[in-house]
C-alpha cells in the first residue's frame, strides 16, 4: 500500500520538506584540500570521523586525523594558514581527488604525460610526480598505503620538505 495514499496530499508535501531536510543534513565532503585554508581541517575530521591531533613546529602546524579505520591524514598548515602539505597512510587509501583538490587534474595529467620510453607503471608500482607546481609521492599495497604531496612555492623557508611524511 502507498503511504502516500493514506496521508493524502497534505503527507507529500510533509514528506518532501522531511526528504529535503534530510538531504541537507548529510555530510558535505570535506573541502581541506592542497592549497586550501587550514580552517578546513574540521571538516576532514568529521568527514573522516577521526581523531584529531595538532603539533605547532614553529614553522609549520601539522595536524593528524586518525580515522576510525586506522588511516592516518596528516595535513600540514604553513603560518599564512595555508595547507602546503598532506600525507597518508593506512589499510585504504584515501580519496586522492578530494585530498589534492584542483591538484588531482594536474597529478593525473603529470602522470599520463610519461615520456614514451619510461615503461609504463606496473600496478602496484610507486607513484613518482615532480613538476614545478606539484610533487607527489605514493606507494603501497593492499592493506598498506602511504604518500604525500605537497607544492613546493607554499612550502615555508626553512621547512625541509622530508619533514612532509
């Protein structure tokens, strides 16, 4: 029987406020992305419903979200409030395009635009990008995964950039 029937009217229109209300309260991705601000750094907290722990450097914040599945994101904020840095590891992967933001394009074109006498990347192998404007490490294997990138003109003096791990 169609609950719509036995409310008439007046229930779809209660239902459809309801659904909206509903679709308004979930969860919006996270927007803590390279290059975007550090007060984003909440939102991938409760993105990944983790734990979060902060460490001022001096020259750097970093801030580690551990998940509840174990995944490890750590972001590093410059003192310009910047997120110049990420790094992961865990059991998964983390959702790269939403780690890397409009840096996701540049990684994948980065990545196809391999010489032709570079083999081609075996599955499982490394991930090695370093073009002016992004760098990005990445490795790993089922139930193992690690990596980090970052941008090399946000990086602040004196930050050594295998400090980003």
């Amino acid at each position: 029987m169609n609950i719509f029937r036995l409310v008439g009217n007046r229930g779809q229109g209660a239902t459809r406020v309801l659904l909206s209300a509903l679709l308004l309260a979930l969860p919006l991705p996270a927007m803590a992305v390279l290059g975007d601000n550090a007060a984003s750094v909440l939102a991938d907290q409760t993105r990944m419903k983790g734990t979060l722990r902060s460490v001022d450097n001096r020259t750097y914040v970093m801030h580690e979200i551990t998940s509840a599945t174990g995944t490890v994101v750590r972001e590093f904020v410059s003192p310009a409030g910047v997120v110049f840095g990420v790094a992961w590891e865990g059991q998964f992967p983390p959702d790269l395009q939403q780690l890397l933001g409009p840096y996701y394009q540049q990684a994948q074109h980065a990545e196809q635009a391999a010489t032709p006498e570079q083999q081609p990347r075996r599955r499982g192998a490394p991930v090695v990008i370093e073009t002016p404007g992004l760098v990005m490490h990445e490795t790993g294997h089922m139930r193992s995964f690690r990596g980090q990138a970052y941008i090399p003109q946000l990086v602040p003096q004196g930050v050594q950039v295998s400090e980003i791990h």
